[in-house]
C-alpha cells in the first residue's frame, strides 16, 4: 500500500507547484552570469594562473567529501560540491541541484533542476544522486542527519521520493549531503559546487566552475596551502597562509588574533542535565524552578562572553520557525519561590552535584554563575570539576545530579538524541518526559504546532536549554566581505561577495 502510495504521488508531481515542505517556499537562485561567458582568473606571463587569495587545507586528510575527516576539508569541500538544497542562517530551504520539494506522510518528494550540471559539463541524473545518498547515508559525517531516512526511489527523471522511518515534517533540511558524480574520480570527485579543483605549476587550486551559472565572484581563483591540522588555521590566517578561518572555540576559549572577525551562530545547544533519580529532580516543579533561577543572557554574556545566544527552548533562537518571537513558553507558574514552595519539598537541605567539564573554560564559568544564581534561590551546588574523559565517564554513569552538556543538532532541529532512550539523554526517565516526548512526535507528523510542543516541555523539562554557542569566522584583514554574514551551514555562503582591498595577488 505504502508503495503505491508514493506512486500516486511521483505521478503528481510534475504538476504541482513545489514548494517548501514546511510551508516555507522554497528559493532559487536567479542565474546573474551567462554560463557561456564564466569568470576567469588572470594568467602571469608565463601561463601560469594567478590565484587572488589563499586558503588552507589539510594534506593528510581526504579531498573526497565523504572520506574528509577533518573540520577544515569538511568545510572547505562546500566551495565544491552542492546539496539538493542550501541553508541560510535561519535554516530556510533554498535550491541548488533540486528546484523544489513536496511532503508526504514519512516522505519527501523532490523535484531536480534539469539545468544543474556538474563542473565537467555532464548533467546531474538521478542515478548521481541515489550514489551520493547511498555514501553520505554510510559516512560519519552525514550518516546522522540521514538516520531516519530508510530510501530513495527514482520515479521519473526529474523526480525522487526519499522516505523516512517515521513522519518529520523538516526532514527536507536534511537533504543537503554532496552530490557527486558516479564513476568520477575518487580522490576528487566531480560537483556541481561553485568551484573546482585544478593543478597548475605544482599547486593546487580553486578554480571558479564554468558550468555553474548565477555565479559572478570577485575572487575567481584560490590557491590552496597544505597545513598539518586544523589547531594552526587561526596562525595561518595571521602569517598570510590564508584568508579565512573558521574557529568553532570548541575548548571554551579565544586567543585573539589580527584579523575581522563575526559572531556565527552554530547549531550547538548547550543544556542543564539533571537526573531524574535524584527524589528532588524527578520533581517537574524543582526542575522548573531551576529553570527559572537561571539568568541565561548573563550566562551568555559573562561565561560565554558573547560567543552564545541565550535560548529558552530546546530549539536555535534563528531557526525561522520561532524567529521573530522570543518563543517563551506560556506556562501558569515562573516564579522560582512558588514554584519550589508548591512542590511541597525542601532540596536546600542537600548540594545538588553539577560536573561540568573542567578543561573548557567557558562552561566551567557557566558552572560557577548557575551555583550562584541556584544559591540566590536557597538551592545549593557542588561543582565538580573534571578532566574532559572523567567528566564523560561520570556523565555516562549517571555520576551527577546535574551536568552542563553541548550537542550538535541536526539541521532538521532533531531533539530525538535527548529523550530517553537518546544518546544524549543520560538521567532522564520515561515519567520526566512522557507527554513533552508524546507531543513532539505529534509536532513532527504536523499534529500539533511548535508552540504546543515547547509549552508542553517547559512544564516537564527533561533538560534545561541554556543557549546555543557562536564560533567565530576570521577573515584577513586584505578581504572586504561587506555587510554580508558568514553561516554555519555553509561558511563560505558569502564568498561571492569577498573582494580584496589590497594587493594580494599570489
């Protein structure tokens, strides 16, 4: 039935009009350029092609999208390879090899641009897509956003239907792994990206892809510098070795360093883990008021330094759907005192034990300003300071009554890792999230709205949301990016609007 189901729905296709699969349309770029006249960098006398500026990329590492390990090629192979779609900072849905999308129940119904072609001039089939899926399904580094999609089939030529193992009404986020050509070169597989590698006079380049239309860039042409790691990018942004580098500030600090640098918010929740098994914690109230002694833009300012947006419900504060609202729960009771005065216990009695890893300097400070905001409260705290692999292990045993934890959402908001039964969801039990987990899945399937859910959660609290973390994009002070914002889903997504202000040329 299922099958014939998705039939009926690949047959209608070509007729609708696509349109985001959350209600959102989705945007595609308008060609600027004619693909027949492409930029194209300068020459020396000799022949040899002059690059405009220098990146850097990690030698020992794979140039394969779906072999790279490190964060620098990870990032770097954007410049390169494209999805079926694009993200802006608000996490809208834009087009890149695919010009729209359509949800079904447990689907996602894709249209292909026709027109996409790869950098050697072929076009992109369908057949390159369901390669490209197959490998970022088994790859560490998409493998996570796709756990829930179980297929793809192939209707017609234009079309593609991706199914999931259960309804996810902002699964389409997810659709933005490499697309590379079948059967090109392993080492350096064929995109469609906005440039392309090439080897001139010894070096290894970024050239601007002729085939790629809507695409007028300043810099026509990087030169990339092998470096040994990714620890060195923000030295090498500083002795010339390039012009950008990205600094996720994953050791809770900064070094400055000469260079403009923005704020860029990730998809990094960073939350107040409580045990359900502590008697006072498994009290929804004591968890709320918790929740509501915490000065979470105060946290932000002073432990994160700024390099944070506070949050106050489980989702990114710049995610579309809540932006443009402070989405603040509507819940009967705030006030910490009523609160812990209605629950009818006394946990001032006893320290709550907060481990928190010790080695990261911003959620250490983050640990001693909840001790003191819980403290103003009548709630006492022990902080526990361990080092990176003991604060791991005594999280993974249930060794706390409270922990701060960070994790990488997936684009598509996904809060199943902090459930119960989640890898992320140590000391939560099933009474703690029984109808915040119940409403969830309603929200998925498109049940219920986003609100509902959040005012559900807010009154339960399985965690406690505290903000989400910004790094930190670095440009050499040779690059004029504008007014234009770097984003975490894709770093270089304003490098069409780089222009170099000195002379630079390599």
């Amino acid at each position: 039935m299922k099958k014939f189901i998705c039939i009926l729905l690949a047959a209608a296709l070509p007729a609708m009009i696509f349109a985001g699969c959350s209600g959102k349309d989705v945007e595609h770029p308008t060609p600027g350029v004619d693909i027949s006249v492409p930029v194209e960098p300068s020459t020396n006398e000799d022949g040899s092609i002059v690059a405009d500026a220098r990146l850097v990329y990690e030698k020992n590492d794979s140039l394969n999208p779906y072999e790279a390990v490190s964060s620098v090629n990870i990032r770097l192979l954007s410049l390169v390879y494209d999805g079926l779609f694009t993200l802006d900072s608000a996490y809208n849905l834009n087009g890149a090899v695919a010009k729209g999308c359509a949800g079904g129940t447990g689907t996602v119904n894709v249209m292909l641009d026709t027109s996409a072609k790869f950098s050697d001039g072929t076009p992109v089939t369908p057949q390159d897509i369901v390669y490209s899926y197959e490998l970022a399904k088994e790859s560490d580094t998409y493998g996570e956003r796709l756990k829930h999609f179980t297929s793809v089939s192939t209707p017609n030529s234009t079309n593609m239907i991706f199914t999931l193992d259960e309804p996810d009404i902002y699964a389409q986020n997810c659709l933005t792994f490499p697309i590379i050509k079948e059967g090109s070169d392993e080492a350096r597989p064929t995109g469609t990206g906005r440039y392309v590698f090439k080897e001139d006079a010894g070096r290894l380049l970024l050239e601007v892809n002729p085939n790629r239309s809507g695409f007028s860039p300043s810099i026509a042409c990087f030169e990339l510098t092998e470096i040994k790691d990714s620890s060195v990018t923000n030295s090498s942004l500083e002795i010339g070795s390039t012009c950008f580098s990205f600094d996720e500030l994953a050791d809770g600090s900064y070094t400055r360093v000469n260079a403009k640098t923005q704020n860029v918010l990730m998809n990094n929740l960073v939350y107040l883990g409580v045990n359900g098994s502590n008697e006072y914690l498994a009290d929804p109230l004591i968890r709320r008021a918790i929740s509501s002694a915490l000065d979470r833009n105060e946290i932000v300012t002073s432990a994160f330094q700024g390099h944070a947006k506070a949050a106050v419900s489980p989702f990114n504060p710049d995610w579309y759907v809540i932006a443009g609202t402070d989405g603040s729960p509507t819940v009967e009771n705030s006030d910490v005192r009523s609160l812990l005065d209605e629950s009818g216990n006394d946990p001032g009695r006893l320290p709550f034990s907060l481990v928190v890893n010790g080695e990261n300097g911003f959620k250490l400070d983050a640990a001693k300003q909840i001790k003191t905001m819980l403290g103003r409260a009548g709630l006492a705290v022990t902080i526990y300071a361990l080092p990176k692999e003991d604060y791991y292990t005594a999280v993974r045993n249930g060794d706390f009554d409270m922990y701060i934890g960070e994790i990488k959402l997936t684009d598509n908001m996904n809060l199943y890792p902090l459930f119960r039964g989640g890898r992320c969801s140590y000391g939560v039990t099933s009474a703690m999230q029984e109808q915040s987990f119940a409403r969830y899945v309603q929200m998925l399937s498109g049940e219920c709205e986003l609100m509902d859910f959040i005012n559900v959660f807010s009154s339960e609290l399985p965690f406690i949301p505290l903000c989400y973390r910004s790094g930190l994009a670095l440009y050499t002070n040779s690059i004029d990016f504008g007014d234009s914002s770097c984003c975490i889903c894709d770093v270089f997504g304003n490098v069409d609007r780089w222009t170099i202000i000195k002379d630079e040329k390599i």
